[in-house]
C-alpha cells in the first residue's frame, strides 16, 4: 500500500478526522511554542520538526496519534509515560487521552539539548581535522 503525500502540515491536518485533527492541532501548537527555531516539514509521510538533526515527529493512524521523539527520551521520561503505549520511539495517544503539555515541553527541550549537544560534538572534530 502506498503512502499519501502531502505537501504540508496543513494539508497533512485536514486529511484526519476531526477529533484527531484537533488533537494533533494542539500537540504542533506545543511543539511550536517548545521550539521556535524549529523548521517545520513533511518527512516519512508525517509532520516533522527539525532543529539541527531531527528533532520529534507525529502523525495519526486508524485507532490512535503517535509522538515520536526517539527511544532515548522515551527512556528519559518512562514514569511519565504510565498508562500511554509506548515502543521504541513512538508514544500513543488519543484524542480523548492526549499527552500533557508540560511532558510534551520537556520531551521537546531535551531533544533539543541532544542535538544540540550533537552538533558541538561534530564541530568540534570537524575542527580539528
């Protein structure tokens, strides 16, 4: 089966059905507000932020949305995370269960601490050749 493109976030949005719409609405909201300097695009079929390297996805699927920050802070935030599914990178969630925004916030800026950290670490070789 083949995966629907989409051109933009927006249009990404207006494809779901409403409740999941406005659940994936807000989560972007929190996202945007976490991280600013973030650019925003389409990767993988799915909205998806970028700060110096990937930074978290999301996208919404028949029974459920998913926020995908990576398995790290996954492992970083796991008794926050009772009573959500998780698995490796991807936290699940629903319209009538969404993720707290102080979690989503602190998900964001710790993504955005590694990367940046990461980017330090590969200029700091890329200087030193």
């Amino acid at each position: 089966m083949r995966m629907q493109q989409f051109e933009s976030v927006e249009a990404y949005l207006e494809a779901q059905p409403p409740a999941f719409r406005k659940a994936l609405e807000t989560l972007r909201a929190q996202i945007k507000a976490a991280a600013p300097k973030a650019e925003e695009s389409i990767s993988y079929g799915m909205p998806a932020y970028k700060y110096k390297g990937p930074l978290v996805y999301f996208g919404a699927f028949k029974k459920h949305c998913s926020f995908f920050p990576g398995s790290s802070s996954i492992l970083q935030n796991e008794k926050n995370l009772k009573g959500f599914t998780v698995a490796k990178g991807t936290i699940q969630f629903t319209p009538e269960k969404p993720l707290p925004a102080a979690l989503i916030k602190r998900i964001v800026k710790e993504r955005i601490k590694e990367n940046e950290t990461r980017d330090l670490i590969r200029q700091s070789k890329k200087s030193k050749k």
